[in-house]
C-alpha cells in the first residue's frame, strides 16, 4: 500500500492530544484542571436539545438536502443580514458538518503546488495543515502582540503576490482572543478588493463572543468583496454544541457550486435532527447566548489578573473568544515544555503557543471555558511550579 505523499505533510490539533493526555493523568486519580480545550463548559441549551428530540420524534430520519434544509438556511441569512446590518442571500448558505469544515472545502479549492495561501500565525492549527496538505505554500501572516493580536493590513498586504489565491483571516481569534479593529479590516479590504482574483476566507465563528462593547465586524459588511468571499461560522461555540457537528458558510455565488458537490461527494448533507436543533438556536430565546457571554467576561477579567500576578508572565486583556494568551518570555522557559511540564507536574491542562504556529513560541494558550474556582486554583499551582521551578539547563 502506499499512501500519498500529502499525508506526510498533514498536521494536527495539539489539543485534542493535550486532552487524551489529562483525561489519561485523571484516571489514574491525578487532579487535573483543563485548561487546553477550546469548548464550551456549558451544556447545550435545553430548548435546542429539546428540538433535535422532537425531529426525531417527528421522523425526521432521512437525508436532507445537501446544503442544508432550506428553512435553516433561510433563518442564517436572516439572522447575519439583521446582525450585520447588510444583505444574505440563503441561497449562498451551506449547513456544514462543523465549523472546520468550511476550512477544508475552501482550502481544497484553492490549494496546490505553486499556490500561495496566507494564513494568521499563531493561528487555528488546522489552517496552516490543511494547506501543507494540499501542496500549496503557507505563508504565515504574523500575529503580533505589540498589535493586540490584530492582524495588520499592510502587513497582510505586504505578503500578496501573484501566486496569491486564498487569504485566511480569523477575528476574534483563537488562540489569542485578539479582535481585530475595524478600521485595520476597512484598510485590508480596500487592498483585497483590488485583487478580485484572490479569494478570502474569514473565520468567524467567535463572532459573538466578544467583550467590553466591542462590535464585531463582519467581512459580510463590505459589498466590494462580496464576490471573493467566503464565511466560516457555526454554532459549536455561541451555543456550545461543539459535539453536535454543525457549522454553516457563505460561499460567492460561482463558489457554490464545486463546495456544494464537494459536499455530495464527501457527507451527503449534515443529520436532520442537529438541523433543527441549530433552526431552534438561532431563531429561538437567546438568553442562554447572553449569559454565557457574561460569565465568560467575569472569568475572563479573572484569569488575566491571576495570570499578570505569576513571576516572568505578563498577559494583555483578550478582547474576544475564550482564550488567554500570556506571554511567557521572561520565565525563561521554552512554551512547549513548560506547558508539557505543568501537566505532568502539577495537573494543569494548557496549549504551547508554537502548537499555533511558530510565532507563537514565548506564549501559553489558556482556555478560560472553566470555572472560575478552577481557573485560579490552575494559576495558583503555575505559581507555585514558576517561584520553585526555573527552565532546565
Ligand atoms: N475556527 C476556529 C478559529 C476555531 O477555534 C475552531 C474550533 O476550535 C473552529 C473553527 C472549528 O469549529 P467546529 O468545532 O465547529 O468545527
């Protein structure tokens, strides 16, 4: 047998082995605290689980259309053209099998040898792994602390070339929580909407975890790009349902076509019964949204101070998502291993930074998706591991 050379190139997901690791810690009676994963600790709401529970009851048991049952895909376009305050049209919604999905549909489309795709670094891993896969050159567009992990327009538009035909843009940000503000994207889009032959993928299924009245911007709000872009959003984080597998894109009309085949070929369409869970999500009460958004924002305030309190860490205040991203340079420590040290050592769950992309070396990743108790009993034991543990040799 021989397997093709890209799956020599393919990556991964560090935090689903961080995961196995702490789960494997816990059963052997370790207390772990799990600060690695990016998910919701809240459950799925009980009205949407109740809805999924009457599809089935209902006989909702068949394939659906591809791109989703079209009530739901109606109720998306709704739903962005109210929140962005612009113009959807459900015809270019596709109900996706998760929000990483949308990332390989548009990767595969635009990837292969001689191509370049620009993706943010430190970044959602997947982005950069998907392109490797594909053969394509991934240019790593630096994410830069000094700019609150916003991405920087001229910089973006610095790595354009020729070979250019995907740029990835991710805001709010995983793993930072950086948001990028709006007169940085009003500056990139004016440059992206100069090369029509250039496609954009923007990432923004934290789009409603955002804080201190922040606005997020949407790229749906700019009709000069509209032909080029393509939107990644879902319901795993907003609604914490990241294990119902449900996601959904904006796709320009001319891209519609190849993802929606890509589609047949590959998933046939998403299951009925998530479908209707995720029309009752977006069309139903959304207190459940708002509170959580609130105790992410009291956690968040609280594991940032905790984090500026530990010797040789400094951490600037995340303005979106539910990741801290402090700054570890000073302990000395290289981020991997203090991160696989601390683990072991003291039972805390967390992400090197370079498990983001190579620039993210001297940076921890912390999911503050925790309680709040949890999270400072996590800090005070990095405390007590930072004063008594300097970086080996
Ligand atoms: N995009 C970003 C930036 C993410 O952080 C994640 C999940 O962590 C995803 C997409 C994937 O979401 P889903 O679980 O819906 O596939």
């Amino acid at each position: 047998m021989q397997v093709i050379k890209n799956f020599e190139r393919i990556g991964e997901e560090n935090a689903f082995a961080v995961l196995a690791r702490a789960n494997a810690l816990a059963a052997t009676g370790k207390s772990v605290i799990n600060l690695g994963i990016g998910q919701p600790d809240f459950p799925t709401p009980e009205n949407i689980v109740e809805a999924a529970v009457k599809a089935l009851r209902d006989g909702k048991h068949g394939y659906t259309a591809t791109e989703g049952i079209p009530e739901l895909r109606e109720a998306v376009a709704n739903s962005l053209s109210q929140r962005y305050n612009t113009q959807v049209d459900s015809r270019s919604v596709m109900i996706m099998p998760g929000g990483k999905v949308t990332m390989y549909a548009a990767i595969s489309l635009f990837g292969q040898p001689g191509t370049d795709i620009l993706y943010p670094d430190p970044g959602f891993p997947i982005y950069k792994s998907m392109i490797d896969f594909t053969g394509a050159n991934a240019i790593a567009m630096p994410i830069r602390e000094s700019n609150a992990f916003g991405f920087s327009a001229d910089e973006v538009l610095s790595l354009i070339t020729d070979n250019t035909r995907l740029v990835i843009l991710n805001s709010p940000a995983n793993p930072t929580g950086g948001v990028t503000p709006k007169h940085e994207i009003d500056r990139l889009v004016a440059g992206l909407a100069a090369r029509p032959d250039i496609a954009i993928l923007s990432d923004e299924i934290y789009d409603q975890l955002i804080y201190d009245d922040e606005q997020h911007t949407s790229l749906l709000e700019y009709p000069e790009i509209r032909d080029q872009l393509i939107v990644l959003n879902g319901w795993s984080k907003t609604y914490a349902m990241t294990g119902w597998r449900l996601g959904y894109s904006v796709w320009p009309d001319k891209l519609f076509e190849p993802v929606r085949k890509l589609a047949v070929n590959a998933w046939s369409c998403v299951n009925a019964a998530s479908q209707y869970a995720a029309l009752e999500a977006i069309t139903g009460p959304q207190d459940a949204v708002a509170h959580m958004l609130s105790i992410f924002d009291e956690r968040r305030i609280a594991t940032v101070a905790a984090l500026n309190e530990l010797p040789g860490v400094s951490c600037i205040t995340p303005k979106g998502a539910f990741y801290a991203f402090p700054n570890i340079t000073q302990t000395g420590w290289q981020a991997k291993k203090l991160a696989s040290t601390l683990l072991e050592e003291t039972g805390v769950a967390i992400i090197g930074g370079p498990d983001f992309g190579a620039l993210g070396e001297g940076y921890l990743r912390l999911s503050y998706a925790n309680s709040t108790p949890n999270i400072l009993e996590a800090i005070s034991r990095m405390h007590v591991f930072l004063e008594n543990q300097g970086p080996p040799g």
